[in-house]
C-alpha cells in the first residue's frame, strides 16, 4: 500500500515538475523558486518514503536517503548554477557508489562477479571522453573547467550504474535490476542536459529531462524496496 502511494504521490508531482519546467524554460526569471519548490519535491518524497519504509535500520537505507537529499540539492543548485549543480549530484553518486559497493562487501563479493561491472564501466569511460569530445566540437564555447567538472561526473554516473550492477549480481535478486535501470536514466537524462547546454539546443528540452531525471531516482529509490538488508 506504501508503494502505491509513493508511487502516485511522486508521479503527480513529477508531472507537475515537468510542465512547469517546459512551460519557464525560456523565461524564467520570476517563477524560478515557485519551479524549483515543485521540481524538488519527487525527491523529498522519495526521501521519506526510504525513511518511512526501510524494513530494518541498515546503513544501505542511510546512505541511500543522503544521495537522495544531494539530488534533491543539485535541483536547487541547477537552477542557480550549473557548477553548483553539478557538485551537488556529484556527491550524491559517491554516496550511491559507496553505498553499492559497501553493501556489495557486506553480502560476501564473488569475484566473478565483477567482470559485467568492469566491462561496463570501462565501456561507459570510453563512452565519456568521446561523449566530451562531441561536446567540444560544436556549439559555444565550452569553459575547460566545466568540461573537467562534466568528464568527473559523467564517470562517477558510469561508477554507480556499475555498482548497481555488482550488487544486483553478488545478491542474486531478480528485482536488483530497478536500481540499474534507474542509474541508466541517470546517464540519459545528465547526456540531455549536457548537449542542450553545450553542444545545440534541443527543441522542448525539458520534455526529455525531467522525465528520464524523475523515472533515474525513482528507480532508485526503489532499492529500500527490492533490497533487505
């Protein structure tokens, strides 16, 4: 039943984010901190849902939560500043890769298991320095600094899609894949975010964004669901 609520709860919001987001898109000076109270609140709620519902008082629900809350602030710093933005969401994929990675320990690592994480995540850098490389080569000038920030965070999304990988393996639960889906979507909505920023600008932008942004921490948020610990 908890679920079920969430779930609505957090989809009318998301919607409600995405339309506010295409609708101000191209101005939004005046309505910036009404978008951006809507537009964080799927987080908040995801946040509490972990709360209200982690099934015992592990450190895997703990570090969960606090990756949520620095989404929830990466919302915020985007809207002010990219850069800020970006710190922001960079430290909330540590806490999930730490997160995947200690749990991953916890369970008992088999190490065979790590040959699917490797492969992605060596095939997912490769994807980043050519994915930055596109970004250079057309559009404004990209700031080097920003494309240093955009190569860090890009990898550390690559390294919690890979994580989510090794625990959904090391544990063997069928419904370990919502995480990783959840860390792909993470991957598609940021490389949105990127081309349309630095690169060319996709019409109605946000219609991408926001919903592939939304389903990423959905989804993984829906570890406290799939995961007992």
């Amino acid at each position: 039943m908890w679920l079920e609520i969430y779930a609505v709860l957090f989809w009318i919001f998301a919607a409600v984010g995405t339309f506010l987001k295409d609708k101000y898109a191209e101005n939004p000076q005046g309505v910036v901190s009404r978008v951006t109270a809507i537009k964080i609140v799927p987080a908040l709620i995801a946040i509490i849902y972990i709360v209200l519902t982690r099934p015992t008082s592990a450190l895997f629900y703990v570090l969960l939560s606090i990756a949520l809350v620095f989404c929830m602030l990466g919302d915020i710093g985007m809207e002010k500043d990219i850069i800020a933005g970006i710190g922001m969401f960079l430290i909330g994929h540590i806490f999930f890769t730490v997160n995947f990675l200690w749990q991953t320990s916890n369970v008992g690592l088999v190490t065979t298991n790590l040959v699917v994480p490797i492969v992605c995540m060596g095939g997912l850098s490769v994807f980043v320095f050519l994915f930055i490389k596109y970004l250079r080569s057309s559009g404004p000038e990209v700031p080097d600094f920003v494309l240093k920030a955009g190569t860090l965070y890009f990898l550390m999304i690559s390294a919690t899609f890979s994580t989510s990988i090794l625990l959904w393996l090391t544990t063997g639960n069928i419904w370990g894949l919502i995480p990783v889906i959840g860390a792909l979507f993470f991957l598609i909505s940021d490389s949105i975010i990127a081309i349309n920023a630095f690169h060319h600008k996709i019409s109605r932008a946000q219609l991408f964004i926001m919903p592939t942004y939304y389903l990423a921490i959905f989804l993984l948020s829906l570890g406290v669901f799939v995961y007992i610990f």
